[in-house]
C-alpha cells in the first residue's frame, strides 16, 4: 500500500472501532523502526462479545473497500485479537491483557499518530 491508501486504510478501521465503542484507540507508526508494519492500531473492549465484535466490524468495513486481511488470530479466546492487513496490525485486547503486554510502551521508539489530526485529513 502506498502512503495514502494506507492513511484510509487507517481511517476506515479508526471508524470501524469507534462504531463499536472501542477504548483507548492508539496508532503508532513503526515504519521507521521495525520491517513487520507500517502501523501497529491497539485498542481495547470491556467484555469478549466486544472484543469480538470490535474485530468483526474491522473486518466488515475494510472488505467493503476490498482489503482483506492476511490472518486473524486470537478471535475465539478474545484476550487479544491480531489482525494482520499486511503494513498494518490491528491489536484488540481486553483491559487485562492490554495492560500486561503494553504495546504503547514497548514500541515507544515509534511514532504516535494523532488520531484527530488524522481523521481531519482531506480524502485522497
């Protein structure tokens, strides 16, 4: 993906997961600093039919616009549902397991997106 199809592809999940009340949405832009992604998404749901249902309208949305991801994994347990779309991953974890792994900190070398900043951009 190039840089502007990947900024939408960000929006559509940013919108995705605020449809379904997700908490705490962070992007980190680690494109710099690792070659797994471009984006790490991490967010998190209060309660499994959540967590799932945060994941399945990710993956409703984005097939809309014919982007499908590469493999979802973790979504029948629910602690944290990884969802691979290639240069970006989709972390969704309930509290516990949020706080536990703490993303946001290890990657701290990345860059953090401003959500706001982002969904205000002008479509390309």
């Amino acid at each position: 993906m190039n840089s502007n199809e990947l900024k939408n592809t960000l929006k559509l999940i940013i919108d995705a997961l605020e449809d379904k009340k997700a908490e705490d949405i962070r992007i980190i832009d680690i494109s710099e600093i690792s070659v797994i992604a471009d984006y790490f998404v991490i967010t998190n749901g209060s309660n499994r039919s959540q967590i799932q249902a945060l994941s399945d309208n990710v993956e409703e949305k984005l097939a809309a616009g014919k982007i499908f991801p590469k493999n979802i994994e973790g979504y029948n347990t629910a602690n944290w549902i990884l969802m691979d779309y290639h240069d970006i991953l989709v972390h969704i974890f309930d509290t516990e397991s949020r706080n536990f792994y703490d993303l946001e900190h290890m990657w701290r070398d990345g860059k953090h997106v401003e959500i706001n900043k982002l969904m205000n951009e002008s479509e390309v």
